[in-house]
C-alpha cells in the first residue's frame, strides 16, 4: 500500500490559485497566508481581494507593513465563524467586510486561507430598511385607525387604536388572542378573518360588531387586505368605530324627519283650516236659526243650504283625512291577478260624479288584459288620475276628453295611459307632481296627495309611474306594471250589493271606544234596527256571551285592551254563523295584526270619518248574508 506524497509549495499555490480564480467569479476576495501570527505572509490575494483591501495590497509583503495583515485578528484560529469588520483601505477609506477563514498546516507549517466580502451596500440598505420599518411602525401606532396584523386566526399586532377601540390596555390583553375573541358571538364567521376568502379576493370590506373588554358591543368597519407575516399568510385589517357616524346619520334623519313632518303639519293644517273653517260657519249659523225658530221665528230659506254646506264641508275634511292615511299606509301590497277593464269599470263608477260632468271618457284597451296588483288600490290610482285628467281637461268652462288605453309591453309587462286635451303640465312642474302637497289646482279643490298616493301604491305594486306633456298638448301619465300568467284568470269581483232589501228589524251591537262615535251610529242605523251600543272590547265580549240573539255587530278594529279583531276570533270560534255579519270601522289599520287580519280575512271595513248611508248600507248587506 503506498501514499502520496505530499504536495509541495508549488501545488500549495497552485490550489490557492484555483481558489483565488473561483473567488474572483463570484465576487468574492480570498487570501492565503503562510506563517505564524505576527510572521505571517500573505502569499496570494486574488483581484477582488485586493480591491477590497486597497489597490496596494500585493502577496509576498512583510505582515507588519502587508495591507493584509489587518486581517490577522479575524483570521485567528480562536475566531469561531464569520465574523465582520471594518478594515482601513491602503487609501485610508474603510470597508465592511465579511470575513470568513479556515486553518490548516502544510509540512509543519500553518496556513490559513480566507474569503472576504463587501457587506457595505447590503447592510446600509438593511440600515435604511430598518429605519424605514420603524419610521412605518411609529406612522402605523400614530394613526387614528385602528391597525391589526393577523394570521392563523391569531392577532400579531395591535396599533393604540386598535386597543383603544377594543378597549384594552395592553397590547399583551390583544396580541396573541384568537381574532373571533374580538368579536361578537354571532360576527363570529366574518370571512375577513379567514384566509380562503383573502386568497380570492385580496380584500374585503365588512360592518361587524366588536366586544370591548367592559362588555359594550361597537359597530366596527373593517377593512381586510391580504399580507404576510414572518413568511406565513395573513391579514392586515383597518377597522374604525361606526357609532359617531351613526349617532350623526341618526340625528340627521330624526332632524329630516322633523322638517317633513313640519311640511306635513303645515300641509294638513292648510287643507283642512278652509273646510274645517267653512263648516264651523255654516254650522254657527244654522245654530243661530234654530235658536230664532226656538223663539218663534219663522224658519228662514236658507236653512237646508247652509246644512247642505255643512255636510260638504265635512266630507271634504273626511277625503283628506282618507287621503293622508292612504299616503301613509305601509302595509304589504297584495299581487293578485286582476282584470284591467274591471279596474277601469269600477274606478270610472266610483269617480262618475266628479267626471261626467266635465269631460267624455274614451277607453281602449284588450277586454283580456290582466296585471298583477291589488284592485281596490289599482281602482283609487286610476280613479285618481282620471278625475285629475278631467278637472284638467275642462279648464276654461269647457267640456274636456280623457282617454285610457291599455296595451301589453312585450311578454311580461302591462302599460296603462290616461291621457286628456288640457293644456298640459307646466314644464318647470313636471318634476314635483308626485310630490306630497305639490298641487295647480286653485285652493280647495286639491289636497295634493293624489298623485304621491297613486306613486305609492304603484311602485310597492313594483311598477313605475311617469307623467309627461303629449306632443299635441295635454297631459300624459303612464302607469306600467307587471303582466299576469297568461294561463292565470279571474272573474270579476262580486260586489257586495249597497242596495240589499230591507229586513225586519234586526239586533245590532255597535261597539267603539268613542261614545260619541257610538251614539252617532245608533241613531243612524235606529231607524231600521234595535241598536245596543258599548265602548269597549271587553263589554261587547260580555254583551255577546250573554245573548246569542245578535244578528249583526258593528265593531271598531282598534280599541284599547279587546280590540275589534280579538272580538272578532271569540265570535268565530263560540258564535261562528255571527262571523259573517260582522262590519269594521278602522280609523288606522296600522298596527300589524290589524293590516295582516284585514288583508287575510277580507271583511267589511268602513274607513273613518263615516258617511251614515255608508254605515246603513254596509249593515243590510251584512244581514243579507243570514
């Protein structure tokens, strides 16, 4: 078995050489000293070498006047790794190297080899960072928004904002903690907080509730981008309390609210004062007439006139009152199929007074043509636009035309138009007439709802309503809705007649928590009937309970305590044939057992202020159905 021989100083240099060639590829100096400490020489060094150490730097040099021999402290056996320093160039500059050496002996003798690197640029770059990081961290803490870095579901920083809106001292109370644990139980799954949502869309923005630490629950806007953290994914959320915002927008609405209902008062307060003040003179004079007959006067003429006023005066304050709870109802539209003849047919019956007198209706539509709607409010839109048209139409004393056409868009829609020959829509007003109070007519001929109303009861219907100026003159409004199946009919609605026959006499129970409404309806209807009456729930429940020999009730739907529908149930359920006989006086059907029980039981409702032939007519059409 032999051995090689070991190499001598020329295969030594020969192998630095490589060494200081590889080196020079990559930038990096190597260095090969031969020697003690304190003796030793620095046989090779290659270009990048020197040019790290300074262009005088040459092998071969005494160590103690070698540039190389600044090296000697960290190329010492007892150096344990890498290490870095600032080493002076032979020009008198400094460089930051890293400094990296190996040991070894050749023939007794040591020798040492090492690779230096340049760190000045990446550690000055590593310097600017740092600041930059931290001048970053101190804006971040600064920031008015609340800050938070999460990942894992786990929050790994916390802005003073952010504590302070968590309500937290310390960032140790935050930092740590599993994000759900900021948030209300039931925000819990808020998908800001999970990455697959992140990974998808890069952000979201979400309202969630917070839990502070004393328990008070604050809206939070929150705001989640995707980020990094340590190398992990994660998410950097800004989030800001809602609560001011929504404390402001609050009072804003209540203060609009405020001015509406302002403009509201003033509006009702107009249209009312000029009947309101007309029936009270008219009846302060048939006052004074009854006293001068009380005295022996003979009656004067003018008596059943100023009574007739009187009546007028009245029912124009009982159409406003009609037309302002209508602008206010809120109750769910039904969408039903219903014919669009029997629509106009009835709305043009129930309008006929105010109309035929002023203008000619002309009406052109498919006898077939169904939209889906609600038929009583489908009547009072059209009958609403027709006497608008005529009362339009016949300005200047003329006799006018009003025009209703009907016609399918495409497939699935239904257009209605009423059209007159007036002189039109003034341009600058076109875009208020669906505004509440906003009315052309002279004063006390319109309340101003009319067409807000019939805007309503389009558009919860989901269709649209618009008014324009026809190009020959005119006013046009256009009413467009959603068409029935095809395949979908219905009869037309059966009236209960008004003018059923007289019967004998018959046991009425009028029940009103207004005695003076009740007495008003017992001497109205007394004249046919035995009328018993009472004022609330609770006494008609016993007035039922203890005679069975009722043959008609006529109840308020809104009393204190018992109300009309709780009476109601009790008679279907212990007096069931009594069921059908009912008749309803609703001063407001806002309370929503009341709107659900009237739009699912369909029964007889008289809307107050009641008209006393109304009242009589509703009482014999409900003893028809005995």
């Amino acid at each position: 078995m032999t051995s090689r021989a070991d190499p001598g100083p020329e295969v030594l240099q020969g192998i630095g050489a490589a060494i200081a060639q590889a080196a020079d590829l990559i930038g990096l100096g190597a260095v090969l000293g031969i020697g003690e400490p304190g003796a030793r020489r620095w046989t090779l060094l290659n270009e990048a070498a020197r040019a790290l150490l300074g262009a005088g730097a040459a092998p071969g040099r005494d160590s103690a006047t070698d540039p190389g021999a600044s090296l000697a402290p960290y190329t010492a056996e007892s150096v344990p790794s890498a290490v870095e320093a600032a080493l002076p160039r032979a020009d008198g500059t400094a460089a930051l190297l890293q400094i990296a050496a190996g040991h070894a002996e050749h023939q007794g003798v040591p020798v040492v080899a090492a690779l230096l690197a340049d760190v000045s640029e990446s550690r000055r770059a590593e310097a600017e960072l740092l600041h930059a990081e931290t001048r970053f961290l101190r804006m971040v803490a600064a920031a008015p928004v609340a800050v938070l870095v999460t990942s894992d579901m786990i929050v790994r920083y916390a802005n003073p904002a952010a504590l302070d809106l968590v309500g937290r001292a310390t960032t140790a109370s935050v930092v740590g903690r599993p994000t759900a644990d900021l948030l209300h139980p039931e925000d819990r799954h808020w998908p800001g907080l999970g990455r697959d949502r992140l990974r998808e869309e890069r952000s979201i923005t979400s309202e969630v509730r917070i839990v502070r630490a004393d328990g008070e629950v604050v809206p939070v806007e929150f705001l989640a981008l995707r980020t990094e953290w340590l190398g992990r994914a994660g998410a950097l959320v800004m989030g800001r309390d809602l609560s001011e915002r929504r404390r402001l927008r609050a009072t804003a609405a209540e203060g609009e609210r405020l001015a509406a209902l302002g403009t509201l008062a003033a509006g009702v307060a107009h249209e009312i004062n000029n009947p309101l003040a007309y029936l009270l003179v008219n009846l302060q004079l048939v006052a004074r007439e009854l006293d001068a007959i009380a005295a022996g006067s003979p009656p004067g003429a003018g008596l059943a006139t100023r009574v007739e006023d009187a009546i007028r005066g009245g029912e124009r304050v009982g159409r406003i009152v009609r037309d302002l709870r209508s602008f206010a109802r809120r109750e769910p539209p039904v969408r039903a199929p219903c014919s669009v003849a029997e629509v106009i047919r009835s709305a043009l019956a129930v309008s006929d007074h105010e109309v035929a007198s002023r203008a000619d209706v002309l009406v052109e539509l498919d006898p077939a043509l169904a939209v889906l709607g609600d038929p009583s409010r489908l009547e009072q839109v059209v009958g609403n636009l027709v006497v608008n048209a005529a009362h339009a139409s016949a300005e200047g004393g003329r006799r006018g035309a009003v025009t209703l056409r009907g016609r399918r868009l495409g497939r699935s829609r239904v257009e209605l138009e009423v059209s007159d020959d007036g002189p039109g829509i003034p341009t600058e007003h076109l875009g208020r007439i669906f505004d509440p109070f906003f009315t052309t007519k002279p004063a006390g001929v319109g309340t101003g709802l009319g067409l807000p109303i019939c805007h309503g009861i389009v558009t919860s219907l989901g269709g649209e309503i618009a008014a324009s100026n026809a190009p020959g003159g005119g006013a046009v409004v256009r009413v467009v809705l959603d068409a029935a199946p095809a395949a979908s009919s219905q009869p037309p609605p059966t009236s209960r007649a008004a003018d059923t026959p007289r019967s004998a006499r018959a046991r009425v129970l009028v029940a009103d928590d207004d005695a003076s409404v009740a007495d008003a309806l017992s001497r109205v209807l007394a004249a046919e009937h035995d009328v018993t009456t009472c004022t609330s729930g609770e006494s008609a429940l016993a007035h039922l309970a203890g005679d069975a020999r009722w043959d008609a009730v006529v109840c308020d739907l809104t009393m204190p305590g018992v109300d009309g529908v709780a009476v109601y149930e009790w008679v279907r359920a212990q007096r069931p044939a009594l069921a059908s006989r009912f008749v309803f006086l609703a001063g407001s059907r806002s309370a929503p057992h009341v709107a659900a029980f009237v739009a699912w039981e369909q029964p007889r409702v008289l809307e107050k202020p009641l008209v006393p032939g109304a009242v009589v007519d509703a009482v014999r059409a409900a003893l028809g159905a005995r």
